[in-house]
C-alpha cells in the first residue's frame, strides 16, 4: 500500500503538534514533520523521541528552507545528526552551502526538486548535478514544482526517466503563479496523472496543500484517487 | 535557443567530415557570440523568473552581419503584473541606446513589443490567431534566443509544443501496414501555413512598399526564410526515430516535447547539418556529402554578399526584373546561386 499522508507545515506551519492531532485517528500511514524555519527545528528535533508516530509506516523531516552557511554548519546539521536514520531528510538543494557537510547523511537525504522561481534543482540537469555531489543521496520529487517549472510536464519526465529509482518521497499540492501551495484542482490532478505512472510504487505521498482541517479528507481522497489511478496501490 | 560553442556545433562538425570550412558562416557564428553576450550585459537582470526577452531573425539563426537589425519582444508568461509594461520600457531603451541597433525593429509591428504568452499558446488557427501572433509562435519555435534569463521562453516553447501534439490525436496511431506515425502534422501543417504566409506576405509588402527592396527581399525569402521553414519540416520528421536514429524514443508526448525541444535549441543550419550528421553513413552518402557541401557553401556565400557593403546596396537598389549582377565564382568553383 503506497503511503500516504500530510505535511504538518501544511496543515499548522510550523506547529507539528497540532498538526499531528488533526490527522489523529484518520487513515493516513505518512507525515512529514516539517522545519521550514530555523528556529522550529531545535523544538522539533527534540520532540521527536516523544512523539506518538506509531500510525505512520513512513515518517520524514523536512529541513529549514533557508539557512546561512555560519548556521548549516553550527546548528542544522548539528541538529539534524540526532534523527534517527530511517526518518528521511528532506533538503532543498539552493539551501547548501557546503554538500561535502550533508554526504555523511547518506541515502537519509532526500534532495527535493525546485519551482520555478529558484535558481537551482529545477531540471533533471541541475538535480544531476546535485546527486553527484551527494550519490548516495535519494530524490524528494515535488510533483507541482515541475509542473510550475514545466506546465507541459517535460521535465517532471525528464526527472522521472533519469532519476526515478531515486525517488522515495512524492510533494504533492498545487501551486499559483506566486509559489503558494494550494489544494488539488481538476487541472493539477490532470497534469499529474500524465507522469504519476513513472513513479516508483515504494515511495510515499505528502501532501503539501495549504488546507483547514475541514479539508483534510476531501484532499486525502484526491491524492488516494490520483495514486490508485495510476496502479501505484500494491495489494 | 542557447547559443552553443562553436567546436559543439553539428554544423561545423559537418563543415570538418566534408573537408569544408565556410568561413563566412563561422564568422557569423562568432560575432553573433558576441552581441549576444554584450546584449546579455546591457540587459543583465532586466527578464525574471516569468519573462525572458526573446530576439529572433539572424542574431536567433546566428547568422549576425553588419546589416542584421534586432527584432526582439519581451515576453511575459506569469500572473498579471502592469510592472511588466516598466521592464519592457526599459529594455527598449537600453536596445536604442546600442548604435548597432538604432535601425529598430521592422515596421510590421511584430517585434519591440510586450507579448503575452497565453495567445501564442492558446491562438493556434482560428480569426484570433493575427499574422503577428502566428510569426512570433513560429518564430519562438524555429530562430529565436532569450537573451540571459530563459526559464519563460523554455516554458512557452514546450507550452507551445504540447498545443501542436496534444491536439494531433493520430500522432503515434499505426496505419493500415503497421506503420507508426510518428511525424506531428497539426505542427507540419501550421509550419507550412507561416511559410505560405510569408511568400504571400513577400508579394503583399511588394505592392506596399512600391518594389523598395523587393531584390533583397527576395534572396533573403528564397534562402534564409525558405531555410528556416525547410528546418521546420525537418523537426517534424525529427520525431521519426528512423529520421532522428535515436535510440529509445517512446510513443509518448512528453518524450517527443523532450526530443523536439532540443532540437529546436539547434539554428535552422544546424538542424540540417544534424540530418545529414546522422546519414552520412547511409548508402547515399556520397550523393548526401555532394548536396550538402553543395547547400552550406551556397549559404556561405550569401552571407558573405550581406557582409559586404556593396554588393548588399547595389541589391538593395536592384529593381524587379533587373538582374545586372554578374554571378560570380569562389576559389573552389562554386557558383554564386543566390541571383
């Protein structure tokens, strides 16, 4: 069964805790406990030997998305030791600094591909790049950021075709022309859909929608609806 | 278009399998590197993340000579923003400030503009889809660079891609003996409809223009224009991996966007040479050595006769049904065919 599950920074920024509650006793196997931000990952690297993760056959930490250098190598990384190796990090490549920092982090990291509006990690040329520097490092593939690089989805195939058996984690939301995530339209599901299939079946879906608790369920069904679509859901 | 090194490129890798240099096209080649880049810094950080400023016509063929003018437009491939009119404002104005390019654009309106990409995705056939709208389309696909930041021309350019093949529903159908068809005809035919307009436009501007400059005119209609169309046809054909010889192609439009896409980053002359490149090695080969020696030597030449003051004003001047120039032979026996 592909697991499937939020990203608590989309449903409570950066509070993991009550993101955790709202999908509570829901049926969803994955969670991504993000740190957008430097100053939410102390708290959150601390909190996570007593969290209750039990529900969740797939658990990821999403790193701070911005980050001096004095900071990646003094604090995040420092901080970031202390996760337990079969919690995936994911990491946006525009944030390193220094990639010889991030290797002894191994296959735990995975490097997520950029929107448009970044400079790096957008093409499966530039993740090339990133995945030499780092080679035993696995991909975070951020589905509507290589649709918002890409509409006509050529580089999600492009990434797909080169590095999809790197792929062990899928974002998946929707973005305006302004970088915000949004929930899933028709139109996204559709542009999705087209690629999904190269997807392999052992990685995990994270929802990134920006959504209210009372949308938490109706934006599961898309996704489970998009993935079983796709023949992606194992017996 | 990104502009490739000049060793990379098939054309003169062609140029060296046939033992020939043209060192007119090379010329061109390398001043065309050179506006590019002083473009690139006359217009550093003026395109974004949503536009890229497009410049097509001899600078997008790398075909640059003393008489190339600029024809460029910003374009615009984003959320609705009226700060867009003030990047295009001073883009223009840094272009008219460079003496090179005080000529300006050409008077049809086309280019020095604020273009929108939504049109020239959406507009594909239909009373909307203007002369103006199908040049720039065509062009953006088939000779045209961004100068510095590209990621809205790329867009657009795959945008405009997956209209032509999304709407071709036999692409990849096979016919009555199994054949796959692999070549885009909404594209070809769209392809062939701006080339028609081009040679009706050529007796249009004619009339328009009383014969001023109708023999220039009709050289660059009968070699740069008909070269470009003639690459055009060649990308669709691209899409038949018996055509392209690439091994892998699926039946898939995303994998043809993919393979079309970096072909057209190739100039028209490139196109061409990357055919013959790729079937050299056929049983035709010498008849395919024969032609294209033949073909690059001659558009050598003209843009040799574009470089060369004299001979380009006395075309210029050259009236309809008046043809006192005397052909002329190069030191390796070729004719000049241009006139």
């Amino acid at each position: 069964m592909t697991a499937i599950g939020f990203s608590t920074g989309a449903l409570a920024l950066g509070d993991f805790q009550t993101a955790l509650n709202l999908v509570r006793h829901k049926r969803i196997s994955a969670i991504e406990l993000s740190a957008l931000r430097v100053h939410e990952l102390p708290d959150l690297v601390t909190a996570l030997p007593h969290l209750d993760l039990k529900q969740f056959s797939y658990v990821a930490i999403h790193a701070p998305s911005s980050f001096d250098a004095h900071e990646e190598e003094e604090l995040i990384i420092e901080l970031l030791r202390n996760v337990p190796n079969r919690f995936p990090i994911v990491l946006h490549p525009d944030t390193i600094h220094d990639s010889a920092r991030w290797t002894a982090f191994g296959a735990q990291l995975l490097i997520e591909n950029m929107d448009r509006r970044k400079s790096d990690g957008r093409t499966a040329k530039e993740l090339g790049a990133w995945l030499n520097r780092l080679p035993d490092a696995g991909i975070c593939f951020d589905i509507a950021h290589a649709q918002h690089f890409d509409p006509t989805m050529t580089e999600a195939f492009r990434i797909l075709g080169q590095f999809g058996n790197r792929i062990r984690q899928v974002h998946i939301s929707e973005l305006d022309s302004a970088s915000r995530h949004f929930p899933l339209s028709y139109s996204a599901t559709q542009a999705f859909s087209e690629v999904t299939g190269r997807i392999p079946r052992e990685a995990a879906f994270i929802v990134e929608s920006r959504i209210t608790q009372n949308e938490i369920d109706s934006e599961l069904q898309k996704v489970q609806s998009l993935v079983s679509q796709m023949e992606l859901v194992p017996a | 278009m990104a502009l490739t090194e000049e060793t990379s490129s098939p054309l003169f890798k062609l140029g060296e399998v046939l033992g020939e240099d043209w060192p007119n096209l090379r010329k061109a080649f390398a001043e065309t590197q050179t506006v590019v880049n002083e473009l690139g810094q006359l217009l550093s950080a003026k395109a974004s993340a949503d536009s890229s400023i497009v410049v097509t016509g001899s600078i997008g063929r790398k075909e640059y000579t003393q008489s190339s003018d600029l024809d460029w437009y910003l374009l615009v491939d984003g959320a609705a923003d009226a700060r867009d009119q003030k990047t295009f404002l001073t883009v223009e104005q840094l272009i008219s400030g460079v003496d090179r390019f005080k000529k300006g654009p050409g008077k049809e309106g086309t280019f020095g503009k604020l273009v929108f990409s939504q049109p020239i995705i959406h507009l594909i056939g239909g009373e909307e889809d203007s002369n103006k709208n199908t040049t720039r389309r065509i062009l953006l696909l088939l000779e045209a660079i961004a100068i510095g930041e590209s990621r809205a021309f790329d867009r657009v350019r795959k945008g405009i891609l997956r209209r032509y093949l999304d709407e071709d529903k036999g692409l990849f159908r096979k016919d009555h003996i199994g054949n796959t068809r692999w070549v885009p005809l909404f594209l070809l035919n769209d392809l062939t409809r701006y080339w028609r307009t081009i040679a009706v436009d050529f007796a249009y501007k004619q009339f328009d223009r009383g014969n001023k400059g109708y023999s220039l005119r009709s050289v660059k209609l009968g070699t740069s224009r008909k070269l470009m169309f003639a690459s055009g046809l060649l990308a669709c054909f691209w899409c038949d991996p018996q055509i392209s010889k690439i091994d892998g192609q699926e039946k898939q439009v995303q994998g043809l966007i993919d393979n079309l896409d970096e072909y057209l980053t190739r100039t028209p002359l490139e196109r061409i040479a990357l055919f013959f490149n790729a079937h050299l090695d056929s049983r035709d080969a010498s008849f395919l050595k024969r032609n294209a020696s033949a073909m690059f030597s001659a558009y050598d030449q003209f843009i040799e006769l574009l470089n060369e003051n004299e001979s380009r004003d006395r075309l210029e001047r050259l009236q309809e049904g008046k043809r006192n120039l005397t052909p002329r032979s190069n030191e390796q026996g070729h004719q000049k065919t241009i006139w």
